[in-house]
C-alpha cells in the first residue's frame, strides 16, 4: 500500500508537469485612439474559475514575443513550492507598427502619444472590467518599449504600482524631460527597476538615468538600476522580467537571521512584508517551504514542523503544504507522519492534480525513502 502511494505521487507529479498551469482569452479592441483593431491576450491562473480571488495584472509590450515567457515566468517563480512571488493575470500587447507605437521622441504630435492613451484608457479599462484585478498592476517593457514604461512613469506615476524595464537606458534629452517631471509627482510604495546589457550606449544611459534617480530620491520610490556586463540586448529581456518581478517582492525572501529566530519570527516578518502592498496580497507558499527548508538545514526541525502547519492553516486546501509537511518528518525520521502527511496530500489534490504540481516529490527523494523505510517498520 504505502509502494503504491509512493507511484501515485511519483505519477501525479509527472503528470502535471504535463499540464498547463494557465488559461488564455483574448480580445478585440476598437481603438478610438489608434483608429484600428487591436487584440490583447489575458493569462490567468489555472484555478482562476475556482475561487474568487483578485490577482496583481502584469502588463507587457511586444505581446507577440514576450507574452508566452511571460506568462510562463509568472507560472515559475508563483509555484507554490519555491515561488516568492504572488499569482497574477498577465496582459500582452502584440504589435502593429510598433516604430509607430514605441519610438518615444518627445514630440507630442507622434504616434506613441496614441500608444500611451490606447494603454491608459482603452486596455486596462477593458482588463479592469472584464477579470478579478486586485488593483496592484506592473508594467513591462523592453528596447523601445522601455521608454513607453518610462513615460508612463513620468507623466502618470501612479497608473501603475511597478515600472520593469529592460534593455534601457536615456540620453541627455530624456533625461532633461525626467528631470523636469519626476520632482512634480509623489510615490506610494512603488517600484522601478531597470537593467541595460554590458558596453555601447545603452549601459552608457543606464547609469546616466541611475545617476538621476539618485540625485532625485524620489520618495515612496523603490529602485534598483543593474548593467549586466555579459548579456546582450535580447538576454536582457528575459533577464530583466525575472529580475525586476524579483525585485518588487524580494522582501518575501525570509533573511536567514529570520529564520534562525524560529516560527514566530518568520510569521510576523512575512505578516509585515505583506502589509507593505498595495493589495491584499497573500503569503506566497513558496516563502514557508523555503524557509522551512532553511530550519531543517540549520538543525531547527521542530520549528520548521511549526512553521508549515501554521501555514498549513493559512492554505487548507493546500496539498503542496502539507506535502512539505510530509517531507519535514521524513526527515526527522517521524515515517509514521510523513506517510499520513503524504496521503492527505492527495486526498486534497483530488482531482485537480496541477495543484500538486509543485510536490517535493520532484525536487528530492526524502518522501520517497520516508514511505519506502516505514513500509518496513
């Protein structure tokens, strides 16, 4: 019995990894203020249907490139198993023109004046009304969709609560039109990153607009400026959306001092990081695993049994939760409750197997060596 539990994990696992962990819809927009047709593609999370939840929306440009990574990006680093960040809608916007719509120039009579009112007025209104957004929204942009981020954060500072830009950088004309915008607008908790690849001009503009930020200190203005010496400008893209996402909720990193002062620590830390947001954004499960796993590095079992049935609590619906559960007393050699542990894991995938997607099962053999030992016992 406990052989064919260990199979049924094993299974179910593999499976899901065959699965996709998200839905996509799209839409037709009549843009009055493009004067054409446009289409945007929405990803959600898989168990969107299920529950009532409100989501943060990632917006992205380039839509025809970059939105399948980013939704996948998004998939990755919110898994309930070792994601830091919270599940969200992804928003991608393909092209048309896009030297039309993303060629910023600073003359008001171009196209990308139509561009920024198209996003403000017609796409996030249209994604507002039609899905469950919890009000915290995150921009992308890449090359020449950079400088669309740029702008918006200019000139509309608080449409969005996170500007990511990739592949950036501004020279002496930009940086005099955020000069003279920046200091007039104020900042609640929002984020700016910003990345450019190694050498040419573009690292030569990010550090020119790095300086500038410093020098501002925009207040309520998170921010954080990287050159990436050996990457080019298409590995920046990638990079910088998994950076920058990274970075807005770094803080759902438990620092290991944290976790070395024992459950109760952890829980007011991440309790205090959440109410940093926004939104009402929940716990990612991945912060708990983590950091449990740190507890059992450090020798801290009976904390890290703590942590996770505290978390466990939180998300009772959770069969990745009480999976690491499982794989905690495993490793304290408590096989009795780690084989009770992984059997419930089951019971509340049921079937809604991408749930257990994330199931330590795929990550280490300690549940397997737990049911194997106590098959013998």
């Amino acid at each position: 019995m406990r052989r064919l539990i260990l199979f049924a994990l094993i299974f179910v696992s593999t499976e899901a990894l065959c699965q996709s962990q998200r839905a996509e819809h799209s839409h037709e927009i009549a843009s009055k203020h493009l004067n054409e047709d446009r289409v945007i593609n929405v990803s959600v999370p898989a168990d969107y249907s299920s529950d009532d939840d409100a989501f943060p929306t990632l917006y992205v440009l380039d839509g025809e490139w970059i939105f399948d990574f980013a939704a996948g990006t998004v998939a990755l680093m919110s898994n309930d198993s070792i994601g830091h960040i919270p599940n969200m809608l992804v928003v991608g916007i393909p092209n048309t023109d896009r030297a039309r719509d993303l060629s910023v120039t600073l003359d008001t009579n171009d196209g990308y004046e139509n561009f920024l009112k198209f996003i403000e007025l017609e796409v996030m209104p249209l994604v507002d009304r039609e899905y469950r957004t919890s009000g915290f929204d995150l921009f992308y942009g890449w090359s020449s969709g950079s400088a669309i981020c740029g702008q918006l954060m200019a000139r509309r500072p608080m449409l969005f609560d996170a500007y990511l830009q990739s592949g950036a950088g501004i020279g002496p004309k930009s940086s005099a039109f955020l000069a003279e915008r920046l200091p007039k607008h104020s900042y609640e908790n929002q984020f700016l990153y910003v990345n450019s690849e190694g050498g040419g001009p573009r690292a030569d503009g990010l550090r020119r607009y790095s300086e500038l930020i410093e020098s501002l200190k925009p207040e309520g203005l998170r921010w954080k400026f990287e050159v990436l010496e050996e990457s080019t400008h298409l590995e920046v893209l990638p990079e910088g959306l998994e950076a920058g996402l990274a970075f807005v909720f770094a803080d759902f990193h438990v620092p290991e001092t944290v976790a070395r002062s024992g459950s109760k620590a952890v829980i007011t830390y991440l309790e205090e990081v959440r109410s940093h947001f926004n939104f009402d954004v929940p716990i990612p499960q991945g912060a708990f695993v983590e950091t449990a796993s740190v507890m059992l590095h450090n020798g801290s079992l009976d904390e890290a049994v703590s942590l996770l049935q505290h978390a466990a609590e939180l998300y009772p619906e959770s069969a990745v939760m009480v999976g690491a559960l499982g794989e905690v007393y495993a490793h304290g050699e408590k096989y009795h409750l780690a084989a009770e542990a992984f059997e419930l894991a089951m019971q509340k995938a049921g079937n809604n197997r991408t749930l257990y997607l994330q199931n330590r099962v795929m990550h280490t053999k300690m549940s397997g060596q737990a049911l194997i030992r106590r098959q013998n016992d």
